[in-house]
C-alpha cells in the first residue's frame, strides 16, 4: 500500500485490473496511507504485546533488540516465527 501510495500507477495495469475492479482499484489509491497506518499500527501492537516479552525473555542484547523490533514492525509475525526458530537451533 505504501509503494501504490508514492506510484499510483503500480496498481493502474492490465494484471491487476483483470482481478480488481476499477472501483477496488480506486478505494485502494484513495486509502493506501490509511492502510500503511494501520498496519504499522498493528505490527508494533504485536511488537509490544507478543514480541517484547520473548525478547526480555531471552535477553536479547540492546543492538539486536532494535533490529528485531525492526523487523517486526516490517514483517509483522514472519519475524516472531524466525525468531522462534532461532531460539529452537539454539537451546536444542
């Protein structure tokens, strides 16, 4: 949503247009910064709320904390799924 935000014209072609309707198209174009907002808003809810406490947990050192919640804010919950991963290679 963002991208479409600073170049509309990524979602005004011939593929998307064959599964959007041009009404969809438009709603998109017209709310992407909302839809930006509202996921980043999201992300660092689930940053806070499910991430935070892991990384305490494990104490991850401060110069990686900030690449998690980084991440996290990008990502959403692939990165909470990669870190768990990581704490699995590491303890097991």
């Amino acid at each position: 949503p963002l991208l479409s935000y600073f170049i509309p014209s990524i979602l005004q072609n011939q593929y998307v247009s064959t599964y959007l309707s041009k009404s969809k198209i438009d709603w998109l174009l017209q709310n992407s910064l909302n839809i930006t907002y509202l996921t980043l808003f999201l992300h660092s809810l689930e940053c806070i709320f499910v991430f935070r406490p892991k990384l305490n947990y494990y104490r991850v050192p401060t110069d990686y904390l900030l690449e998690w919640y980084i991440a996290g804010l990008v990502e959403g919950y692939p990165a909470i799924k990669r870190f768990k991963k990581l704490i699995a290679e590491k303890t097991h």
